[in-house]
C-alpha cells in the first residue's frame, strides 16, 4: 500500500468523522431549540394567565370598594331622609312661532337638597352631599286674536314630568371617592386577606395551584403593609399589575407584585413528557455516535497495530528462518558433512534459531490465553526477593554483553506475598529486558523493593531513553512500541509490557511508570500482602 493511498484513506476517515460531528451538532441543536421553544411558549401562556387573573382580582376588589362606598352614602341619605337644608329653584322659559301663531312655555322646578356627610367616611373631616330632584312642564298653546288676547282654553295643551338628577349625584359620589381613597391608607381599603384569598380565587379558575408571595407597593417604589410575610421586589420573577384605578379607568398610585417560587417546576411539569423524552433521544444519539465514532477509532487503531504486528512479525522470522536454511544447505555440503564439529555447531544454530521462534509464538499465545483466562494462576506463598534473583540470573548475560549492570536495593521487610512464581519471574524478566533494550550504551538498572501495612511494592530504575506522557499513556497496550523512524529499530512485538500488566492485574495490583525524555524511566509495581 503506497504512501499516497494511506494519506487519501486518513482524509476519507477524517471527513466522515467531521461530517458525522457537524450532523450530530445539528440535530442536537434542533432539538434543543424546539425544547427552548416549548419552554418559552409555556413561559408565555403562564404569564398571561398570571396577569390576566390579577387583572380580574384588581377589578374585582375596585367593583367591591366602590360598592360598599356607594351603598353607604346611599344608605345615610335614604335613611336621614330630611336634609340639613333645601332650597326650590324655578326656571321659565317662552317662544312665539309668528308663523304658526303658537306659543310654547317652558318653566322647570327643582329641589336642592343638602346633607352633611358623617365623619366616619372621611377621617374627620365633612362634606355637603347636594341631592337635585325636579320637575319640568311643557305648555303648548294657540294663539287668540280676540281684543282681550287671552289664551283659549281648548287649545290649551300641557305636559309634565319629573327628573332625578341622578347624573349629577353620581358625579359628586365619584368626586367624594376619590377624595376619600386619596386620603384613607391602602390596608384599610383592602385587608391582607382579602387580596390574598382573591387572588388565589381567580388564579385557581386558570388552573394556576402555585403557592405565591405578594407585596403591594407605591408608584415611587415604597412598601406598603399589604404583603405576604417578609417579600422584596424581584423584577426577574414577579409579575406586576396595578391594583387601583379610578372611575375613568386611570391608574392610581399603587401596583401588586406577585412572586411564585415554583414556576419552573410547574412549568417543566407541563412538558415535562417531551422535555425528558427528547433529552433521552439526544442521549441515545450522543452515545450511539461516541459508539461508532470510538469503534471507527479504535477498528482504525487496530487495523494499524495488525500491520505493523505482521511486518515485525515477519521481520522477525525472516532472519532466524534464513538462518535456518543457510545452516542445512551448509551440513548439506559434503565437505562439511565430513567435519562433525562444523556439523554440531549447525545444529546448535539451527535449535538456538528454532527455540527463539518458538519462544515469539509463545509470547503471542500466552497473551490470547489471558484473555482467554486459559492460563491457570494457582497460587502460592512466594517471597518476592527471590523471584527477582531468579529474573535477574535469566537476564544477566543480556545486560554483561551490552556491559551494563544491574543492583538491587531490598528494603521490604516483609517479602512474602500469595502469587504465581512462574508468572510473575516472567513478570520481573520482562520488565529488565525492557530496561536493557531501550538503554542507549551500558544500561545501568536499580531494583528497589519497599513494604507498607497492605502493599509490597518494587520498582525498577533504568538510564535510557525514557518516554513521553502520550508514550507512558500507551505503553501497557497490547502491541504497542514506540518508534523511533525505522520500524525496526527495536526488537519484539510490544506484547511484554502487555503481559506484565495481565498478571499484575490477576494479582490484584497495579503497574505504573514515571519518565521524561532522555531521563529514563522507573516502573513500578504494587501487589497487596493479602
């Protein structure tokens, strides 16, 4: 596969996985603004209704007071029945049509009647209420051309009617309102009570059961008495509507302010079904694109580790395989058959070539087998100092030929643990094999076993090329190996690391490393004592 299809394939997967973000995005976008929309729209309905029934409530308590003001003054009248003073006026009024030789009267009597207001209705003080009543004729008469110029009777035609002035009274009701409301406080023209139970009334007839708080303030901002415990304005939550007005519908001087606590419950109740079933929707979608997208990632990690698996793998093979050939077409050679040393040392490469092969398969097989659970870890009492020892006599020719050198530092006081010997030897070996082959000239490694109350912890220290944190991230990933340009650069399949994570795991501890660049690194171990 040339270079210039892997970067075509790396494009594809990178377009598909951006166009499949931005189609993620949008729906999800979508679907939040439908859900904002439903929430504005409910927002929206429950204000309306909220001002519509303090609307009726104001309304309501307006119709009562002035009724109540109304039928007292009417009350008081009606039952003084004799006024303080009254005074009969009389008006008169004639028209001749020359024409027509009519004349037309008109005379109108009225009665003045006045009464003084108690005091109870205007906080000591007093008013004169005028009460009109009258009576209006209409004369209709012809004209007599006699000497005398008296009228004649037979053509004589009256008409009479009485008025009430009832316009003129409602006028001086309406003036006398006005003048006692302005001077009389709010809490004693309405009661806590009453505004709270008529509120309530009109909020349940539109099926608004919220518990409210309300304050009735001043045009300046100034509290009044009129409030629902210990309530402050808050001009993001309450709803304002004025409780007072005048005859002409004027707005005066107060407004009512109501705060519902439980709005948005109420609210997010009403949609409540949509809301959490859209909010599932966006979360299925959400994790089924987290899905895909990490299996495309990881079935891409894969495909990429398969590859450089078998190139290596093949690599691997190819010199010992080669090896192999050359050595039998050698003890094939007649001259050579003839010398049994050359032929012995033949076969000694061939079996050292064919073990090594069979020692990569085996590494490969044994981590199938984790997974698999196919391997048994029964386990006994072993003492950690000597699996070391043992891990070291194996890999101790490995660190003479490169002229490093590997020390131990015991410190544990308590080095027995339960745990597979086989395994975990293989473990330790591993781990200073990885330390000898990322050394760059003689690697120098430092053993460190250290105990506490529950852990028993062994750390090992080399002096080579160290790593980065994306590397450290990675490197107990199943055949993983950093590179450094040419892919061959280093021995082995990136299965070592893997297997020492398995077992530690199986042994219920844990594995770490800590490294910088060019510094080294130190892996650690931790294994609990029970």
């Amino acid at each position: 596969m040339n270079v210039v299809t892997l970067i075509m394939r790396k494009k594809m997967f990178i377009l598909i996985v951006v166009l499949m973000t931005i189609s993620l995005i949008g729906i999800i976008a979508v679907q939040l603004y439908w859900i904002n929309n439903a929430l504005e729209s409910k927002q929206e309905q429950f204000e309306n209704d909220v001002l519509k029934s303090l609307g009726r409530a104001a309304e309501r308590i307006n119709e009562k007071e002035t009724t109540v003001f109304r039928t007292k003054v009417r009350n008081f009248i009606n039952k003084k029945g004799n006024p303080d003073s009254a005074e009969i006026k009389q008006f008169l009024i004639q028209e001749i049509d020359t024409t027509t030789q009519q004349k037309f009267t008109y005379g109108s009597t009225f009665l003045e009647e006045n009464f003084n207001l108690p005091t109870e209705f205007l906080d000591n003080d007093s008013i004169i209420f005028k009460r009109f009543t009258g009576k209006k004729d209409y004369f209709k008469a012809k004209i007599n051309t006699g000497i005398d110029g008296l009228f004649s009777s037979s053509d004589e035609t009256r008409y009479s009617f009485t008025k009430d002035f009832l316009n003129l009274e409602e006028i001086q009701i309406t003036e006398i309102f006005k003048d006692y409301n302005s001077r009389k406080p709010i809490h004693q023209r309405v009661s806590n009570t009453e505004l709270n139970n008529t509120i309530k009334d009109e909020l349940s007839k539109k099926n608004i059961h919220l518990d409210f708080k309300y304050g009735v303030y001043t045009k300046e901002g100034l509290a009044t008495k009129l409030k629902s415990g210990y309530y402050t304005i808050n001009t993001k939550d309450s709803y304002k509507y004025p409780l007072f007005y005048d005859a002409q519908g004027a707005i005066v001087g107060y407004d009512l302010y109501v705060t519902f606590p439980g709005k948005n419950e109420l609210i997010l109740s009403g949609i409540s079904s949509i809301l959490l079933l859209s909010l599932f929707f966006i979360f299925i979608i959400i994790v089924a694109f987290s899905s895909s997208l990490y299996q495309l990632i990881r079935q891409k990690k894969i495909s990429e580790i398969k590859t450089d698996f078998i190139n290596n793998m093949t690599h691997e093979f190819k010199t010992p395989i080669a090896t192999i050939n050359l050595a039998i077409d050698s003890i094939r050679n007649p001259k050579i058959l003839g010398d049994n040393e050359k032929v012995l040392r033949y076969i000694q490469m061939i079996k050292d070539e064919n073990k090594r092969m069979h020692s990569q398969v085996e590494n490969v097989l044994r981590i199938s087998r984790l997974e698999k659970n196919q391997i048994d870890l029964s386990k006994e009492t072993i003492d950690l100092h000597d699996i070391i020892e043992d891990a070291i006599s194996h890999v101790s020719l490995l660190a003479q030929d490169r002229k490093g050198k590997i020390n131990v530092h015991f410190k544990a006081v308590v080095s027995e643990f339960p745990g597979n010997q086989f395994h975990l030897t293989n473990v330790v070996v591993n781990m200073l094999e990885n330390a000898i082959k990322y050394s760059n000239g003689a690697p120098i490694i430092n053993v460190y076993t250290e105990s506490t109350n529950k852990f028993l912890v062994f750390k090992i220290k080399d002096n080579g090329i160290g790593m980065s944190k994306t590397v450290q991230k990675q490197v107990f990933d199943k055949f993983y190996r950093e590179q450094k340009g040419n892919i061959h650069d280093v021995k082995g399949h990136g299965l070592g690391l893997a297997y020492v994570k398995e077992i530690v795991e199986k042994h219920h501890g844990t594995v770490f490393v800590e490294s910088e660049k060019g510094e080294g690194s130190i892996f650690t171990v931790k294994l609990p004592l029970i």
